[in-house]
C-alpha cells in the first residue's frame, strides 16, 4: 500500500537504489546483506520503500516498509476528518461490542496490545462490517461508526498502517495461548482442521513461496490454517506456514500444537487430503482419536464397499434422511500393518450414483468414439486406452502398423463403475454410521470459516508487504472471525428455535439491516435515535439477547461518550 503523501527519498548512503517499471520509477532499500559462499560476494536483500513518477526526482510517495526501516523520518500531517459524521451506524457496533464483552476479547487484547487496543478491535470490526482489510479505507468507516478507541477517536490511514507494522509476533502467540487457556481441556471435543492458501505477490515475505495452491495462477502463495471446536462452535487457533509446505505433512505439527495448548482429551475431523499412513500412526502414537474422509486405497475400497453392497442401500433401518444417503458400518484393518481395527463407515447416495456412473460413461463413449474415427490410422494410444480397451491392429509393412478396432474391457469398466455412489469415512473411535457423517459434516464449520474469510473480511489479498504486518493482518482476522462465527451462530440458533429460516438471519444480509439502526446528530449537538427499530430488526437482535430497549440505552450512551470527549477537547 503506498501513501497519498511525498516524503523526501533517503540519500544512497542508505543502500537506496532506483529501478524504473513502465514508467514508474520504485525505489529499494537494502535492509540486509548475505555473503554467498558460491560467488564470493555479498549480495543485498532489498524491498520496495516507495515510488515516484520521474527517475530524478528527490521525493517520492511512501509505503509501509518505509514507515518500518525509517521511523525517524519527517511525514507530513495526514489529513483526518476531524469532525465525525452527523448520522452514527450503531447496530452492528452494539452486536460487535456485546460478542466482544461475551468473550472478554477486549481485556486481553488491551493486556496484550496496551493503549491501541481499541484501534485494533475497531479494525477487526471494520473488517466484519464492510468486508473489507484495506487500511487506507478505515477512515472512512471511523467518520461515520462508533469506535471502541479511547475517546472514540478518529485515526488516519499512516496511523493504521503503523499500529499494524507495530504489532509483534509474541503478541499473536500469546493471544493464542491465553484464549486457549480458556476453554475446559477436561472436556472431550472434536476438532475440525483445515488450510486454504492465499496467492501473494510480494517476493520478500517469509513465508510466500511457490507451492501448489488449487487455484493455481503462477504466483507464490502463503499457506494458512484454522482449528475449530465442533462443539463449542469456535475458533481455536490458526497457523501461517510457507506455500510450499503441502497439508498432509503440516498435520503433524498442528497436532503438537494442540497437545502444547493442553487438548489432549480430543479427535480430529480432517479432509482427505490428510490422509496418510504417517498421519493416521502419528494420531494413534498420541492418543488421539479422528474422523477422516478415505482417499486412494481403491481396492480397499472397492472391497469394503463388494463386501456389503446391496445389504443395505434399499433398507430404511440404515436410512439417513437428513443427508439423503443410506450408511453402514464395518470393522477392518487400515493397512496390513494396522494393529488396530478401524470403523469404516461406508455411505451410498442414489444420486450421486447416477451421477458418478454417467461420468465414467461419457468418458468411454469419448474414447469409444475417438477409436471409431481412426480406425486405419497409425495411433500411439496410452495405457489410459488400454485399460478400457482391446486394441487390435495390423500390419501393412514391417513398421507400418496401423490400428483396426477395439472392443471394450466389460469387467473393468464394470469394476469401475461398482463403487460409484460410494464413499467411506473413517473413525479411530467405536460410533454407528449417523454419528459419524454428523461429525464429519461439522467441518462445514471450518469451511465457512475460511469462505468468510476471503469473501466477508476481504482477506482474498492481505496488502502487506513486511513480515510483521502479515503476522499482524492475520492476528487481526483471526480475532474478526472469533466475532463473525459467534454471529452466525447465534443467528443459525435463533433460527432453529423459530423453525423458520429467513433470508435476512445470514451475517452480510444481518449486518446490512442492522446497519440502518442509526443515531443522528441534531442542533443542540446531541445525538438522537432516527427511529424506532424495525421488526427485521428486531429478529435479528432477539438472537443476540438484545432488544429495542437495549438499542436506546446504548444509542444514550454512546450519545454521552462522544459529548466526554468533546468537552475533554474544549
């Protein structure tokens, strides 16, 4: 992120340099120096620290490494609106401010953080409220929402960017460790675990490296990972790890960290793409029990699945209506070298037969029809060919060998389609087939977590471009999703207590309407609520314990806060 202020460029003595891409001339500063024992000489480390438009020019415009490697330096007065707006937002800030007392959230953040804690509580709000982490833009949510800073103060874009190159890593880790602290190790729970990864195009951060994210666009990408207790319906803790580091070969340290935060009297529900003989010894070697999805291992699969295929599919005692599949369970050995016998809980859905059937269909009529049109051609076929089909062909000369037909390969193609339909899931831990795909649908938890992530706290791109305010951004977030999943559970259990489901109990549809409770500032100075709340409205607050009540004592005080502060001022 770069400011919309000059300051003056630092002199060469400095390790500065100047590099000019299309038509905009950046300049770098070598922040350290590494021998290479290869070529013999030292070469420099650098980063951006700004830009400017003409190669010769002695200013340019700033960015937070900047503010990072030269904080002594002269920064012209931001320009901040003093004045703060004459209509207030204070639905969303009253839900917010009440999850965070809930939580205690704001006494170990100020433990943590000291006389800036509100500034960071105010940005992980921000984040909620308009989806959005870009620092440059929280002024302009300040202006016109209440604020949790002392004296609910208005800050500028350069405060917020250094507030957030201020934080440091040992603050993150012991937030972690004191909300940890908090919950009951005695308590068995299930924690659901799993990573996404974010691209990234800053070079020089720690921990973005080339690696093998799903949406692949060629860029290096930072990896970064949630724990969620299934059964309080809360975050636990998260992880940052290079790109290049792959999920399976993660686990085991993740776990390490469970077992340093105390949970020890707990399971794991993870995605396939944990699965692995290591991963599942590596459980067992520290007692702890998991629910995981099968990944490869088809003839195991394919076996389980023969051993009990039509016993159960068409019975309604093995129905499960909540998720439209039938269930079965059976006990087997994971491996020849298992010495346990694990559950394995094998599911079949009708529909998602037809639909697996008619791919490996289409993928044979596809092949099929490729053979006919080629028929006396000269053909180098794969083994994916050859697996499908007998192909004959002939000889015309004695390296002149042309293909003439082929016929399908029914028992493979029949070995194929057998498990279509079918999926298993294995538990360490003795439960039927229902328990089973509960727990395991849970990590839909997690998943929302990571969606709400990147689409509802506009973390799809961090904007930073040193390692500390990476650490930072993410610790803010962290502490934003804490907030954001107690909302939306709060608002899925209202709904099933109401047995109706509204369009407007989702977080982004909430936090919109209760946006719209607003207090407005009138002649005398004072601010007065607009109107009365709605019955949208309403809803929404009876799933917070909140009520219309409620709304005008906090809209009274936050009136009497900002009329403090304005007499402190005069």
């Amino acid at each position: 992120m770069y400011f919309d202020y000059e300051v003056k460029i630092p002199d060469s003595r400095h390790g500065i340099t100047r590099k000019k891409i299309r038509g905009i001339t950046y300049i770098y500063y070598a922040y350290d120096h590494k021998y290479s024992s290869d070529k013999h000489y030292t070469i420099p480390k650098n980063t951006t620290i700004g830009k400017c438009l003409d190669v010769s020019s002695e200013t340019m415009y700033p960015n937070t490494n900047f503010l990072k490697y030269f904080p002594d330096a002269e920064i012209p007065v931001t320009q901040v609106k003093t004045d703060r707006s004459a209509c207030l937002r204070i639905g969303a800030f009253i839900v917010i401010r009440k999850i965070i007392a809930e939580y205690h959230l704001d006494e170990m953040i100020g433990r943590l953080i000291g006389k800036d804690a509100g500034l960071f509580l105010d940005l992980a709000a921000y984040s909620i409220v308009t989806e959005n982490n870009a620092g440059q833009y929280y002024p302009d949510y300040a202006y016109n929402h209440p604020l949790f800073t002392q004296g609910m103060k208005l800050y500028s874009d350069s405060k917020v960017s250094s507030f957030i190159n201020s934080i440091t890593r040992d603050q993150c880790i012991a937030f972690q460790n004191e909300w940890n602290s908090r919950h009951d190790h005695r308590e068995k729970i299930y924690i659901s675990y799993d990573s996404m990864n974010k691209n990234c195009q800053a070079g020089d951060l720690e921990c973005v490296e080339i690696g093998h994210p799903k949406d692949d666009n060629g860029k290096p990408v930072l990896n970064y990972s949630i724990a969620y207790d299934h059964n309080n319906s809360e975050p636990l803790y998260y992880e940052e790890y290079p790109g290049s580091i792959v999920d399976v070969s993660q686990l085991q340290q993740m776990l390490l960290k469970a077992k340093g935060y105390g949970y020890r009297q707990a399971g794991f529900i993870l995605d396939r793409g944990y699965f692995s003989k290591e991963n599942i010894h590596f459980m067992d070697k520290n007692g702890y029990e998991f629910i995981i999805m099968m990944k490869g291992m088809k003839s195991l699969m394919r076996d389980l699945v023969l051993s009990v295929k039509g016993s159960f599919e068409e019975k309604r005692e093995y129905s499960l209506r909540d998720y439209k599949v039938n269930g079965i369970t059976v006990k087997h050995q994971l491996y020849p070298s298992d010495e346990k016998e694990r559950y394995f809980h094998i599911y079949y859905n009708e529909r998602k037969q037809t639909a697996e059937r008619e791919n490996v269909e289409e993928k044979i009529d596809r092949m099929s029809l490729f053979l006919r049109e080629h028929q006396g051609m000269k053909l180098n076929l794969g083994n994916e060919f050859r697996r499908y089909f007998d192909l004959i062909f002939y000889h015309e000369g004695q390296d002149d060998e042309k293909f003439m037909y082929s016929r399908e390969r029914y028992q493979v193609i029949d070995e194929e389609i057998a498990p279509c339909g079918y999926f298993v899931i294995i538990t360490s831990e003795k439960m039927d087939a229902a328990d089973a795909l509960d727990l395991y649908k849970s990590r839909d938890a997690s998943e929302k977590l990571f969606r709400e992530d990147k689409t509802f706290l506009g973390n799809r791109t961090m904007r930073c471009q040193s390692n500390e305010a990476l650490h930072a951004k993410i610790f803010i977030e962290f502490v934003a999703l804490i907030i954001r999943n107690r909302i939306h559970f709060l608002l899925k259990e209202q709904m099933l207590k109401a047995h109706q489901k509204e369009n407007y109990m989702t977080v982004p549809a909430a936090v919109r309407e209760l946006e719209k409770i607003e207090i407005v500032r009138q002649t005398d100075g004072e601010y007065y609520r607009d109107y009365a709340v709605t019955a949208t409205q309403k809803s929404i607050l009876k799933a917070f314990g909140l009520s219309e009540i409620n709304v005008g004592k906090q809209a009274v005080d936050i009136n009497e806060n900002l009329k403090s502060c304005n007499t402190k001022e005069a």
